[in-house]
C-alpha cells in the first residue's frame, strides 16, 4: 500500500486555532491530539494526504503545519469530490450525508479520519469494478483536476490519450442529446460535466445531485439541461423519446391528444414552450386542462434532468385535489407542503422533496417567506416555477394575496443565490381574459425578473354550462334552493360568502335529509381535507362553501353550481360557476338566487376591509418605532398592528397589517424578508386539563403570579389542541396572541411556555393521536393483518 495518511482536524470558528487533530495512517497507527509538533512529526514519510472536505477546510489550518513535515508537495485526496462520481445512486454510500461524513459522535477527529479511511478505500474499490469506459471519460476529464489528479496518481491510472468527446457519446449514446455542445462543455465545465454524466450513468430515476455540488458548482444545473433537457431542433434519437410532448402526454396520462380550443390547438402549444424552457401565460377557461399544461413538462423534466417544478397555488383545497388525481392516475411524484398536513405528512413532504422521488411541489405564495422552503429549494435543480390561479396579481394580489407580489422577487434572490448563468423559466395560468389582468400579469414579471411571457389565450366559452338567475326574497332562497336540488339529483357546490352561512346551510340541509358538508377557510384543517374528500369520492353530494373551496378542485361529475350568495366579483364568478360540467360531455347547470341585499353585505365587506391612507401611515408610525435603535426587526403581525393603536374592532388585522406593509415596501419606505418563527413547543404531554394544573401547583419552579399564568396559557393550549373548547376560553397557540388575549407581557407567556417544558407538561414530541374505541378489539389491527395474509395466501 502506497503511504497515505488520513487526517481530520477541529477548529474554533472565531479564533480559526486548531482545538483538535486525528490522523491514521495506512498501517493502522494512529494519532489524536492538539499538539502541532506531534502531529508534525506523525505526518513525516507520507506520500499521499487525504480526509473529507480537505481542500475547502483542513488545509487551510495545516499549510505550516505541512511545510514543516516536508509534505508541501504531498498529493492530496479528497473523499467528498470522489463520493459524486463513484456513489451517485441511491442509497447513497452509509457513511455519507451530503458533503458531512455520518458520524454518531460530534467533534471527534480521529474517528473523523478513520471514517474518511474507510470511506476512501469503498471509492478505490468503487472505481475498480467501474465500466472501463466511464473510468476513461472521468480520466480524460479530471486529470488536470486539483481535486482529482492525486487519486488517479494513487491508482496507477493512466486512462486514455482519446478525446472524451467520442467516448462519451458512444457510452451515453441515447441518454443525452446528441446535438449536445460536448466540445465546449469538455473545455470549459470538465467537472459538472463528470458529476452529471455520473449520475445519468445511475439509471436511477430518482438519483439527484447532492446539494453541496450545486452550491460549489453551479453550472451543474445548467449541463444537466443542456445534456437532456433541451430539444434540439434536429429531433435526435434521445430528444424524440424523452422530450416528445405526445409521447409525454400518452406516458404519464394515457391521452392520444391534447385539448383544442375554438379548433385551435393551444393547450399543446403552451406544453411544447414550457418544454422548450420558455416563460408563459395561459388563458384557458375552467376546467380547460390547465393543470397537464403544466404537468407534463414538469414530469419530462423530472425523468430528463432530475428537475423540480414548484407549482405556488392559492388555496389549500387545490393542491391536496391535484396531488390525490396524480396518485389516482398512478403518479406518485407530486407533493404538497400546507397547513393541512400532519407533522408527519409534512416531514414526508419534505424527506421526499430532498431525495428527489419528488418532481412537482405545490406551495402556497405564503410559504416562499419561509426559510426552510429556500433551503429547500436551493438544495434541489428548481427547473420552473408555475404561479396558478395568476389573476391573483392583479383581481386579488392586494387584499387576498399579498404574498403574491413577493413571487418575483423570491425568485431573483433564489437564482442569486443559487449563482444561475440563466433564469428559471415561468408559466402562469388563469381563467381570467381580462386585458387589464392580462397586462398587469406580463408586466410583473418582466419589471421584477425581465421575463417576457408568451401568451396563450383561449377565446372558447364553455358551451356545456347554462346560466340562470332567480331574484329571491331572503326568505325564499332557502326553499328555492331545495327545489334546484330535488329537480337534478347531482353532485352539488353551494356557494355562500359567509364562513357562518356556510355551516348554518349545510347544517340546515342535513337535518332535512341531504348529504351536505361545509368547507371555509376558518374550519378545522382535519375536518376541512375529510369534507373535500368525501365530496370528491362522492359520500357527499352537495358542499356548501365559501370562495376557498374548488378553486381548482377537478370533480368531472359536478352539475350544477348555486350561489345562494353572489360573488363579490365577475372574475370570483367565472372561477366558481366553472367548477360545473369539467367533463365535456356533461351538460351542467348554473343558477344564482339573486337578493339586492347582498351586494349590500359585499360592498360593507369591501368598505370593511378596504385600508385607508391613515391605517396605512400608523402601520409606518410603529414600524418606524420598533425599528428606532436597529434597522432590522422581526415582529408579528398583531404586534405591529397593536403598536399601530389598532384594536379588535378592525376586521381580519393580519391580513390589514400584511397589505399596510406591502404597500410601504411597493413605495419603497421598507423592505419586508423572510418569516421568522419561532417554535416554543408543539406537544402537550399532559393527558387534560386537570392533570396539567395538578402539576403546576406542585412545581417548585414557579412562584404564585407564575402558576396563575401557567394554568391560564395551557387552559388556551388545551382548547386549541381538543375540538371541543373549554367553556369560556377560546382556542389559540400563538405566543402573541396569548399575550394579547391573556395581558401578559410576551416576555412572560414565553417564560412560562418554557417552566411548562421543564416540568414535562409541554414539550416537542409533535401531537399526533390515534383512539380505539373502547367496543372494539384491542388486537384489532392483528387479526386484519391476519385477514389479509389468509386472503394473499389462498389466492
């Protein structure tokens, strides 16, 4: 064996002092210690250095420390480099995590070294039993590579004197374009180009280029696309198989062609921009096919480049209906990150985003002001981002979704700090053919990313749907309405304005005989996905809702729509009557019970939450008070709004004091970052109520004015966990709303969350709860497992 030492050290992050060194050599003989002469003298006779991540931290410290043992000259060897191209498919190799060695002992370098050591000679072995060819192409490639050379030395392998060029076509051969620039890639991206042809070599459709690769080499991106994601004009052998819109369309869906509008073909135009990667605006109406508009290329680019499509959609109910019609026709690549799911769906959602068995994500425009979604989202090849429902820009962008207006500028600060040579492309989507919704949209993103959107617009109406309108007294819509649903027994959606009305009307028609379930944006998250399913399996036949629901929502068999309220605007209309009748060959009914009265009540909600110049000069007032000794701050909502002057009285006060905000930073008074949470705890260990203050009043922690705020902060905590509220205590876990509810200062809800924990009523365990019914079996599941295995083995 040639003398090669492995080597790990342990620095101090402000000083940059050496705390710790660990060596082993080849032999076995070992070192650990934070002597620099010894370890000097430990180093002396070694012809080859090597460790993880060596180049970028270790060597840095050691350039003295190498001078002295005369290893100035030693050829180095790094693990981390190595790792892409001898481990790049799943499951990646054990002792990997990234660029970080696994390790079940923090701040150890001797066992750091041996780890190294091990994981070394896994990559020689790796690289033996490697396809002759592709050790010749990383040869011809690497060899001039710092990061490389010395591992090529140490093998004794001297490769090939043949331009790569010819080899690498003739391996890969049908798995990249052949009208691909190899000549220029060689020259002037040899190492993103070994990383990606390493991967494509895998054959692992869901194998993805760690993230440490794309953030020291982010041109990775950029080959990976020009190798197999970009459709040559030439229709090469590659280009016709993967990236052939039909064959896409027929592969995933098992469609034979795609939808036309007025006899014009533009559902296939807009597929075939967005897999030509260029930016795009489609106007088709509901129920139009807008959602394989975006799929297909999302679900090429997913197989051909390894690539993520974000898909930002304003309502909840959307993207769990898309992701569950996805699975339905058996794809399994979608996923959604919202309030909706459980802690462990959501820790699924994200585990799969980052292994890369996800291709398309849905999240709400809320969410890009998290950080953790733009870490997600820099650790993955983000190839597109699709904004749906896009009129929300213009109709809706300035009280519904304020967050809207941030799209762009999260998507100018993700491609600089991912170091993008080009943009990510953009294909937005609306129902909405306004001209004014049309230019304020194109013009948007050109201003914030200079993206000029090439618009698709349908101009077909959707013939299958007749309107009607019926004037009623208040008084006679109800009967009026029963009448509609006893003339066509079909699979219904009521739509009121009111969360209130919402579950009077389905209660109502419950107790009269009909299957009818509420849906709003104020329900229980639980009770809100189990109502939408239900409705979409058809358990329930008619769904009484506000706005937040359907929007999106693909029921091909819903025939008739009613607005027992009208829409507080043509474009809320259109979305919500064209929920009817998605299936062509359905002919579908829409009926609105009109009343004078509510445009009364829209124009009171409009004047209600329309926000005035005064409000908006408060918020700036508080801002400019909380930011008077330092320029940065992070507050919440109603912290603001309370240092404002404003009170209860004024309706919906988040969304007032988002709005007041985004005005100020569209002014350019202020700039708004990303969210800043904190969580204080997630889980009550206490089994109720009376447990939990049994154990307050027996803390010796806390004195009397801490126990009677405890024992009022965990009775909120406990009507926000139970669906049942305590009498008189209204649910809430927000720690400045407790505050506010409460009067305590949050200095002090914050410290007694804190006694909570130490005393093990509170704590991070995430609630999650499962009940069995005291009628039922206690080995239930067992002897269902049973059931199923007798069944597996007679059949």
């Amino acid at each position: 064996m040639k003398p090669i030492t492995f080597i790990d050290t342990e620095i101090e992050p402000r000083s940059k002092k050496i705390l710790d060194i660990g060596g082993i050599k080849g032999d076995g003989s070992t070192f650990h210690s934070a002597s620099v002469p010894d370890f000097t003298a430990f180093l002396r006779g070694s012809e080859y250095l090597g460790g993880h991540n060596i180049f970028h931290h270790d060597l840095k410290y050691l350039d003295n420390t190498l001078q002295a043992a005369g290893l100035h000259t030693a050829k180095v060897i790094d693990t981390l480099w190595l790792s892409p191209l001898l481990f790049p498919a799943r499951p990646y190799h054990a002792l990997l995590k990234d660029d970080k060695l696994q390790t079940e002992e923090a701040n150890n370098p001797l066992n750091d070294s041996i780890k190294a050591r091990d994981l070394f000679f896994d990559e020689v072995t790796a690289f033996q039993q490697a396809d002759p060819l592709l050790k010749v192409i990383f040869h011809s490639l690497l060899k001039g590579q710092k990061e490389f050379s010395a591992f090529f030395h140490y093998m004794g392998y001297q490769g090939s004197s043949l331009f790569p060029e010819k080899l690498i076509r003739d391996k890969f051969q049908g798995r990249i374009c052949a009208q691909a620039d190899l000549t220029g890639l060689i020259a002037h991206y040899p190492v993103e180009l070994a990383y990606c042809l390493a991967l494509l070599n895998t054959n692992d459709r869901y194998a993805i280029t760690p993230p440490w690769v794309l953030k020291h080499y982010p041109s990775t991106e950029r080959i990976m696309y020009l190798l197999r994601n970009n459709p040559c004009l030439e229709g090469c052998v590659y280009c016709h198989e993967a990236l052939d819109i039909h064959k896409g369309l027929k592969r995933f869906f098992g469609f034979d062609s795609y939808r036309t509008y007025g006899g014009e073909p533009l559902q296939e135009k807009a597929v075939q921009a967005a897999v030509d990667n260029k930016s795009l605006l489609a106007v088709f109406p509901t129920g139009g096919g807008k959602s394989i508009t975006f799929q297909i290329p999302a679900l090429i680019s997913g197989a051909a480049a390894k690539g993520l499509t974000v898909v930002i959609s304003p309502l909840q109910s959307l993207m769990k209906d898309q992701v569950d019609n996805l699975e339905r026709a058996g794809i399994t690549e979608a996923v959604t990150i919202n309030g909706l799911l459980d802690p462990i769906e959501r820790a699924k959602s994200y585990e799969r985003v980052e292994n890369g068995s996800a291709s398309l994500l849905y999240i709400s425009p809320e969410s890009l002001r998290s950080k953790t979604i733009e870490s997600l989202l820099l650790n993955r090849n983000v190839v597109r981002f699709v904004i749906d429902e896009a009129h929300c820009f213009s109709a809706w962008g300035q009280d519904f979704r304020v967050d809207y207006l941030y799209i762009g500028e999260f998507i100018r600060s993700l491609q600089e700090k991912k170091n993008l040579s080009e943009g990510i492309p953009v294909s937005c989507f609306t129902a909405t053919a306004k001209p004014k919704v049309i230019e304020d949209i194109r013009g948007y993103f050109k201003e914030k990313l200079d993206l000029d959107l090439e618009l698709f617009s349908a101009n077909a109406s959707r013939v299958n749907l007749r309107y009607e309108v019926f004037a009623k007294s208040e008084d006679e819509k109800y009967n009026a309405l029963r009448d509609l649903l006893e003339g066509k027994p079909c699979p219904t959606i009521v739509y009121v304005t009111r969360t209130h009305t919402a579950e009077n009307l389905a209660q109502r028609l419950n107790q009269d005989g009909y299957q009818a379930g509420a849906y709003h944006g104020k329900m229980d998250k639980q009770e809100k996905s189990a109502n939408q399913d239900a409705f979409i399996q058809g358990q329930l036949r008619i769904m009484v809702a506000t706005s937040a629901f359907g929007m999106g929502v693909d029921k091909k068999d819903v025939g008739m729509v009613i607005h027992y309220e009208i829409s507080n605007s043509l474009e809320n209309y259109i979305q919500e009557a064209g929920r009817a009748g998605r299936d062509e060959i359905l002919s579908a009914d829409c009926y609105v019970l009109f009343n004078d009265e509510d445009l009364g009540k829209h124009f009171v909600l409009l004047n209600q939450t329309k926000l005035s110049i005064q409000e908006i000069q408060q918020v700036w007032k508080a801002i400019k008070e909380l930011t008077r000794f330092r320029p940065r701050v992070s507050q919440s909502a109603l912290e603001i709004a309370r240092k404002a002057g404003w009170d209860d009285g004024i309706m919906d006060i988040e969304t007032r004091v988002r709005t007041a905000v985004t005005a100020l930073e569209e002014a350019g008074y202020i700039k708004r970052g990303q969210n800043v949470p904190r969580i204080f705890a997630n889980s009550i260990l206490s089994r109720n109520v009376m447990e939990a203050i049994g154990k307050i009043e027996s803390s010796p922690r806390m004195n009397e004015k801490q126990k009677g705020q405890a024992q009022r902060i965990i009775k909120k905590l406990f009507s926000s966990k139970s669906r049942k509220q305590l009498p008189g205590e209204e649910a809430e876990s927000r720690v400045d709303y407790i505050s506010d509810h409460l009067g305590i200062p949050k200095e002090e809800v914050i410290a007694a969350v804190n006694l909570l924990r130490e005393e093990k009523i509170l704590a991070d365990h995430q609630d999650l709860a499962a009940f069995l019914k005291k009628t039922e079996h206690r080995n239930r599941s067992l002897n269902i497992l049973k059931t199923f295995y007798q069944m597996e083995k007679f059949l």
